[in-house]
C-alpha cells in the first residue's frame, strides 16, 4: 500500500477506530469532512432500518458503513496499484476516489431501503448535490475536486475523462466487488450475529487487476471471490435483507409513504435530507401517517404474515399488486372480502445479482467462466427471493386465503 500513497504523496495520519477493520487510517485533510454535520448525520441513520427488530443488534449506521467503505477503497486501489500500471491516476484523482468513497451515501433516505421504488430522486444524485454544494469547500481542502467526486457516485453526471481515471474510480466504486459490498456483507453480518456475509477481504484484494481495456477484474484463482460474493448476497437477502418481519415494517412504512404522497400531505422533497429522527418527524405530523403505520413500526407493533406465494412476472395480477399506484385497490379489495384489518401488500423489488466482471488472462468475463453459478443460476436467486406476502392486523383465518387466491390466480 506504502508504494502507491508514497508515489502520490498521500499520507494517512489520524486512525478512526472501527469495530470491523480495526484502526482505519484517514489523512488529517480529511478532518472537515468527517466531523461535517452532513457526514455526522448518517450516525443516525440505521444502515438495516428495521432489521433491529428482528436482529437485536442490527444498529450500526451509515457513518460507521461509509468509514468502512473508505477503508476498502483505500485497499483496493493499493492492492491494484501493485499489480498495474495506473499512470494516469495523480494525487488528486486518488484523493477524489477515497472521498468518494467515504461519502457515497450522505444522500441516503431513511429506514434504509424502505422508500425504494416511490417517485424520488435516486441517493447518488442527492449525494452530488451535497458534494456540490455544503461540502465543497470541505472536499477541495482533502484535496479532491467536487466536481470529480460528484461524478464518481453519480454516474448519470456528465463529465470530461480524458485520462480514463474517471471510468476506472466508477467501476470501482459501484461493480461486483466494489468496496461498498465487502464492506456492508461483512459489516451486517458481524452486526445481526449471522455467518452469511462474511467474506476474505484479503484474498479478493490480493486478485484484483485490470484486463486489456483497463476494467478491473480477477485473476483466475480470484474467481472465488465472485463467487463467494454472490452466494453470501443471496443468503443475506435470505435471512436479514428480505427476512419476513422485516419486509413487513418495509411495507408498512412504504404504504404509509405512498399515501401521504397521493393525498397530497407530503411531497418528494419533504424526503430529502432526512435522518431516521427526522423521518419520524415528518411523519407524526397531522395526516401524514393516517392509518398509524409508521407508529406502529416505531413500537415494534409489526403486522403478520397472513399469506405468501412465489412472486410471477408473468402473471397480470402478480404485477398489478406491485405497482404501487394499484396496491392500494387491491389491498380493500382484500379487506372487504376477508374481513382483515389492516391488510399490507409487499411485493420486494427486482434486484439484480451483478456477476460480470472480466477474468484476467482467459479472455472472458465471469458469466461465460467455468464456474456452478452460470447466469440462469444467478437469475435463479431473485425469482426464489421475491415472495409476495399478505400482511394483516388481524387473522381473518381461511377467508383472506381465499380471497388471496381468488385476486391474484
């Protein structure tokens, strides 16, 4: 690592002390950064939302993910450095990445990912805005151009790449095996307890190059590290990510959310900006949380699991109840004919199980490899994952069964 930091003249002088990897090393220009009060509010931002109420444990936050998340970073671009030739990288462009890094989440929302899907700005967009603007005097005294860092997270911003370095620090930050993943399934593993998410960080590191067009890669033996990767996704998803209980606050806060929108009582841009105290907030306001969903959540009061089958694309019903401007008439649909209080639809989001990274010196990226986990398998993780649930406050018995089955044959 010294070899590559030397050369550019980056030195990393004040530790910040982490649970998962130990004494973090963060260079002293860095200082306005972290103790910013848009970098101090992701301490108060749960990185699971919910999950604490199913994974007692589950309550680290976003602070603590994106210190982690710099930290690899740091590593990975050492430990490819060490194995490539990275000419057209210079101080500032390194330093833009390792800022980009550690600020790649300050526009998160809330409750972790129980806004997705509504009609909101996407986080990275969020993020650049605040790169842009409260933090750009904080990140040009780390030494890094805003600009470059805003449009290593948001990837929709256009900008000039005449060396290659800006192609390279995106594909290293959001990829296969982009520090933002080794750092959350280690780090959300090691919180709720579960052996799923752990991965040999020092083995990926130690396979990571760049093929011919300058992308990076693995080595072959490195192939192991995808490999690992995906299944360990696929069982987080499995156990906590997508864990029924969980899904059930999602959902009730989702509905609640949606609600508020479609009456009017709260905008897009009420979302923004907001910590999970805030969120709160917001929503105890009159009419905001008119079912009392979000409370309820708060409490731990969460709904029931009254019925679930496989999610089908195919089928016309099964899309109906997840597009979110139709679930509400079908969730009183459910109600009126079953007798069910409170009834909540969740139907999760399509999420992909991204595998195409280039394997260094056979000439094919990871989905055309010799490997168990061809593309059909991998396709196979998110049709067995996505499970549409019928919640409810009350247990109507047979009936919601039935009228289930009858609405959504």
């Amino acid at each position: 690592m010294d070899d590559l930091w030397v050369r550019l003249g980056v030195s990393f002088d004040e530790p910040v002390r982490d649970p998962l990897w130990r004494n973090v090393m963060v260079p002293s220009e860095f200082s306005a950064i972290l103790s910013s009060p848009e970098f101090i509010k992701l301490s108060r931002i749960l990185q699971l939302g919910p999950a604490h109420l199913v994974y007692p444990g589950a309550t680290h936050t976003r602070r603590a993910h994106s210190i982690g998340v710099f930290e690899l970073a740091k590593r990975s671009l050492a430990a490819l450095a060490s194995r490539s030739t990275l000419n057209g990288i210079d101080a500032v462009g390194a330093r833009g990445f390792l800022v980009a890094a550690l600020c790649h989440d300050l526009g998160h929302f809330p409750y972790a990912h129980s806004l997705k899907e509504l009609p909101l700005r996407d986080h990275e967009s969020l993020t650049a805005d605040v790169v842009l603007g409260p933090l750009h005097a904080a990140v040009t005294a780390a030494g890094a151009d805003p600009e470059f860092v805003a449009a290593i997270v948001d990837q929709d911003l256009p900008a000039s790449d005449p060396d290659g370095s800006l192609r390279l620090f995106r594909n290293m930050l959001s990829g296969v095996l982009d520090p933002d993943k080794l750092d959350y399934l280690n780090r959300d593993a090691w919180a709720c307890g579960v052996p799923y998410g752990v991965q040999d960080v020092d083995f990926t590191l130690q396979h990571l190059g760049l093929d011919e067009s300058g992308r990076p890669g693995v080595s072959e033996r490195g192939v192991m590290a995808i490999e690992a990767v995906l299944f360990s996704k696929y069982q987080m998803y499995r156990a906590v990510y997508w864990h029924k209980s969980v899904r059930a606050a999602t959902a009730m806060i989702k509905k609640a959310v949606v609600e508020a929108l479609a009456s009017g009582v709260l905008a897009p841009c009420d979302l923004y900006g907001l910590d999970d105290h805030g969120f709160y907030a917001l929503m105890a306001q009159k009419g905001r949380d008119a079912r009392g969903l979000i409370q309820a959540v708060f409490d731990g009061a969460i709904l029931k699991s009254r019925f679930e089958l496989p999610f089908d694309e195919a089928n016309p019903a099964h899309r109906h109840a997840a597009d979110l401007a139709l679930r509400p008439g079908l969730e009183a649909d459910l109600e009126r004919l079953s007798g069910a209080s409170q009834v909540v639809i969740d139907v999760p989001e399509p999420i992909s199980f991204e595998s195409d990274l280039p394997v260094i010196g056979s000439g094919a990226a990871f989905p055309a490899y010799a490997t168990v986990f061809r593309p059909e398998v991998v396709a196979s993780f998110t049709r067995s994952l996505r499970v549409l649930r019928i919640y409810s406050s009350t247990d109507p018995g047979a009936r919601l069964a039935e009228a289930a089955s009858d609405l959504l044959a």
